[in-house]
C-alpha cells in the first residue's frame, strides 16, 4: 500500500505544478481559486508521501517522489503547454524514470 501512497503523491506533486502554471497567469478572484488549490496540492503530495514512509525509507521515497514529480512535470510540459522536446529531453526523462524503477526494484 505504501507504494501506491508515493505514486498518489507523486500525482499530487504533478497536480501542484500543473497548478502553479495556472496561478502564474491568474489575476483577481482566481488567483485566490488557484492559489487555494495550490495549497491543497501540495499539502496533499506531503501528506501521501510521509504515508509511504511508514514502510518505504526515506531515502527511497523521497527520491521516487521526487523523479515522478520532475518527470511528470517534464512530460507536463511537453504535452499540456506546448514547450519543446527534443530527442535529448526526452532521453532524460526516460532516464529519470529508469532509475526511479530501479530504485522500487532495489
């Protein structure tokens, strides 16, 4: 279970990106809207992260978390606001996702 806690807070990390995206071209009464959902991300992310490390060490879920939210973030990028990908962005991201299976596998 404490897996599937990291990868809920790594999609809530993701989330809290994507959102912080939406804030910075907010103005007025959604910026409030947005900043609220900001804080509900993030806070959500942590929340599920100290979960998975009631079995997970910290050294592992951190880093995991970290690969899926610089990942998905990368990826978030790309797909959701156009910004470019070139062959070698792309082969680090995979890289990135390589070595965060390798530490589950580890």
């Amino acid at each position: 279970m404490s897996w599937l806690y990291l990868i809920i807070a790594g999609g809530f990390e993701i989330l809290g990106v994507w959102i912080l995206k939406k804030l910075s071209n907010s103005r007025g009464m959604y910026f409030i809207v947005w900043y609220f959902f900001l804080w509900m991300g993030f806070s959500l992310s942590l929340f599920f992260l100290y979960l998975s490390m009631n079995e997970i060490g910290m050294s592992i879920a951190y880093a995991v978390w970290t690969g899926i939210g610089t990942a998905g973030g990368a990826l978030l990028g790309i797909f959701a606001f156009n910004e470019g990908s070139s062959p070698k962005k792309i082969f680090f991201i995979v890289l990135i996702i390589a070595c965060v299976i390798g530490l589950k596998l580890v």
